[in-house]
C-alpha cells in the first residue's frame, strides 16, 4: 500500500510536529551512492525548532543500507524510539536516521544532513539544484532589492560604510539586512577572519572583525563571494550585524533589533 501524502495544507501531530507533502523531488547522496530518491518527500517541523527537515516513504530509500541503531539518542526528534545507521561506502554512520514518533508518518523516514551534523549524507538536491544545511522553508521568502536609500554604518562612533545604493535584503523573520557595495565600507578597519557560515537560501558567506578597541563581537559583518541565483544582487557586497551596530536609514537611526543571533553575538568574546 503506498505511503505516499497528498494533502497540501499543514497538518500538526498529538506529538506537537508540524508537517505537509512537498512536490520536489529530493535525492541524497553519500559518494556516488543514492541513498534517496524521492518524489513525494513530507516537509517536517519539530518542536521548537524553526527550520524543516525531509520525511521520505520507505519506499523511496535505499532501506537496505539501515541497520536498527546501536546507540540510539532515545528522546530525540520530538522523542523518536527508532533510530537507525548508515551502511554506505565501507563505512558506517550512527543515528544517520530516524522515524517520527507520529501515526501520520510512521511510513516515513528522515535523514540527518551530514554538513550539520556530520553523520548523514554528503549532498542533497531539489531537482537539480544541490540544497545546503536544511531544506527551505515554502513559507519563507528571502528577496533582495536594490535601492537607493541613504545607509551608514558606524561602530562606536566611527562611521565604516555610507552609501546610497545599497541592497535591501528581506527575509522573512528576520530585521532587513543592508549590504552595501565594498567602495563604499572602511574595510581598513576591519580585518577578514577565517569564520563561515552557511545558509540554505544565500550560500556560503565569509566575514570581517572590527580592529578598533569598541566593544563589539568579532565576525561583525560578512559577504556571499557566490550567493545562489535568487540572491545573486548581494553578490561581493557587505552587510553588517543590525543588533551590534548602529545602522541610519535616511536620516533615521534604527533600533537594533532583538533577533535570534543577539544572544550568540552577546556572547561572542570581543577582538
């Protein structure tokens, strides 16, 4: 009997889990091997966590290449009791995988991401395009717009960018980000460091620290050097921290924003 999921509209679980049938079709790969092969993959949103994951039928798996878990993290991912390693390639994965403790996708099975947690597959592709540290959201929209706004930057008092042909850009959850052409930013005060940072919906970003003696977290502003297409207007241009700097809009200072990243820039030692 196929486990396939129809129904377009998110439905939530007893367990508090958050799902609905995606369209895409999803592959995960580990070398040259095909681990999933999917054309009705369910999107999944766990408690407290605000980025989805892929549920596949195990039909649509290579289920011969799980063995039931060894050392299982019994109480994770939403308190799943089935967990399962990765047999591929000569070698062996723990916990690559698991089921939802969930009547709805009981048929389904999800896999880690390995660039996040080191233990799942090495790539993953919406029809032909390879996806990065978790699926996108269909919910979520991240839109780049160029403008002609007036945008400066200061630090401490120091004014580092002014510009007024920035980038605006919106994403949902999120403060707007202004990214700002390099000609237009002091990067004589700051000093490139060796931290990325991965998005699914820009790509792989590279980041400077503030060389002043101000009071501020290191990795303070960063650039996508080869942002994915539908953000390719930020491509080489900068954009600094909302919550740790003081950004002005046409004359208007901004309120720095409470977000998800202030408490990891709280406590960040300073350069």
């Amino acid at each position: 009997m196929s486990t396939f999921l129809t129904a377009r509209s998110v439905r939530t679980t007893p367990e508090g889990i958050l799902w609905e049938p995606s369209e895409r079709w999803v592959r995960g790969r580990t070398g040259d091997i095909t681990v999933v092969d999917s054309r009705h993959p369910a999107l999944v949103w766990e408690p407290g966590l605000p980025v989805p994951t892929y549920a596949f039928p195990r039909e649509e798996i290579r289920a011969d290449l799980l063995r039931p878990a060894e050392n299982p993290p019994l109480g994770t991912h939403s308190g799943s009791q089935s967990f399962y390693d990765l047999e591929v390639g000569g070698g062996l994965r723990e916990n690559a995988a698991w089921t939802f403790p969930a009547a709805d996708l009981a048929d389904h099975i999800a896999f880690e991401w390995f660039r996040r947690s080191g233990k799942g597959l090495d790539h993953w592709y919406e029809e032909e395009e390879e996806i990065f540290i978790h699926p996108r959201d269909p919910h979520k929209r991240v839109d780049a717009l160029p403008s002609s706004r007036h945008v400066t930057v200061a630090i401490d008092g120091t004014v580092v960018a002014d510009t007024r042909r920035p980038v605006l850009l919106f994403e949902t959850g999120l403060p707007v980000r202004y990214y700002i052409p390099r000609e237009d930013v002091r990067l004589d005060l700051l000093v490139p460091t060796d931290h990325t940072s991965g998005c699914p919906y820009k790509g792989t970003a590279a980041y400077w620290s503030w060389q002043g003696e101000a009071d501020v977290p290191p990795n303070l502003l960063w650039s996508y050097p080869a942002p994915l297409a539908a953000v390719a207007a930020i491509e080489g241009l900068v954009a600094f921290y909302n919550e740790a700097v003081d950004i002005t809009v046409d004359g208007r200072l901004l309120e720095r924003p409470v977000t998800p990243f202030s408490g990891a820039l709280a406590a960040r030692p300073s350069t």
